[in-house]
C-alpha cells in the first residue's frame, strides 16, 4: 500500500498535489485574510456593498498576479545573481520560520502595523493596488514565502510542469479566498472578533513555522549532502 502511494506521488499529477499541499498553506498563513478583512473593512466599510465587492475582486487579481511572479520566477532572478538553490532554501526556510514565530508571539503588533499603513486609504481615489494589495495583501513577507516555494521546485525532467500547475492552482484557490473574504469583510469581522482573529493568526503562523522549518532542513541537506559523499569517497 505505502508502495503504490509512492508510485503516485511520483506521477505527474502526485507531484501537483504535493506542490498545492506545501504552497496554499503557506500562502494561507503568511497573506491571512481572515484577519485581513478587519483592516478592509476599516478602508472601505462606509463604501457602497457593489463598491466593496468590486474592489475586492480587483485585490484578489492583483494579489494572484503578485504571487504567481513570485512563486515563478522568484527562484530564477536570484539565480540570475549566482544564489544557489540551497542558499535560496537555507535563507528562505530562515525567513519564514523567523516571521511565523513573530507572528506567533506578536501578532496584534503586526496587524496594528498594517492598519497603520491602510490609515487614510479610504480617501484616495483607488487603493487596489497599494496599500490594499502590496503591501497589506501581498507585501514582502508574502513575496519571500512565495519565493522560498517556489525554489523547491524539481528539474526540468522530473516534474517540473506539474510542480508549477500545483504552485498555480494554490494561489489560484488563495485569490479566490482573498476575494471572498474581503468581499464578505463586515460579516467576517462580525463572525470572528477580535478573540476569533487572534486564534486563526496563531494557528497560521504555527503552520508557517513548520513549513519554514521543512524548507530549511532541505536547503541544508542540499548543502551538507555533497560534503558527505565526498568525505565517504576520500575515505580508505
């Protein structure tokens, strides 16, 4: 049984579900937009209802375009400056696992940063793209997530198209989320509370943290395995 469950993960669609089960919920925690929709609806609750959902929709397109560049060509830029796949890892892994366990202690300081920076937003004309989408969406944190994904790709022969049809599926299914959270934002933030919010930031980050750690095991284990075999060969 444990055979032919390896067998299929090995295929092409296997290799899919592996690349959505390791992007969504990372995407899922980092963007949190259970959460997100409190700050949404302070930019834009006294908005017309056809308004919210129109601008919501707007964000969540803008946040799929973001990640998908990211989970991408993310890895490929940095290789383009001579940063290794396991250097990518090593401090990817180290990122995320540092911004989960902050958010994991600390996350009323980090929404109250976001909303500082959505402060006075609901003046302007149109705020899809900044500050809605980058950086309170889909900031910096989002995008080194993405990246750091993304850099687990395998080679060109062995499943490669199939790992970015699973990375494009997860932040395919995260805009749909986004949208239908920030469309629905006054009975989101009705339904949760400031208590329900608390939880779910928590629960994400822990699920951060173990998916930055995962990524950071491999990246060393890329780095250590060579010097390992060539220690096993020098030795008589």
């Amino acid at each position: 049984m444990a055979a032919d469950i390896a067998a299929l993960l090995a295929t092409g669609p296997g290799i899919a579900v592996q690349a959505f089960l390791l992007a969504f919920p990372g995407l899922f925690s980092i963007v949190n937009p259970l959460s997100g929709a409190f700050i949404f609806n302070e930019v834009c609750g006294a908005w017309p209802q056809a308004e919210r959902h129109r601008l919501a929709r707007v964000v969540a397109r803008y946040a799929f375009v973001v990640m998908i560049v990211a989970l991408w060509a993310g890895s490929y830029v940095l290789a383009f400056f001579g940063i290794s796949l396991a250097a990518l890892r090593c401090a990817g892994g180290l990122v995320l696992a540092l911004s989960a366990w902050d958010r994991l202690n600390q996350p009323e300081a980090r929404e109250a940063r976001k909303q500082e920076q959505a402060a006075g937003a609901g003046q302007q004309e149109d705020v899809a793209l900044f500050p809605l989408t980058i950086p309170f969406t889909t900031g910096p944190g989002t995008i080194a997530v993405a990246i750091a994904l993304g850099s687990q790709h395998p080679p060109l022969h062995d499943g490669l198209v199939a790992f970015y049809a699973g990375m494009t599926l997860a932040a395919a299914v995260m805009a749909v989320v986004i949208w239908a959270c920030y469309g629905a934002a006054d009975r989101v933030a009705g339904w949760l509370g400031p208590s329900g919010s608390r939880t779910v930031t928590r629960l994400g980050a822990f699920i951060l943290l173990c998916i930055g750690v995962q990524i950071l095991i491999t990246g060393v284990t890329d780095v250590l395995q060579p010097l390992l075999q060539g220690a096993r060969l020098s030795t008589p």
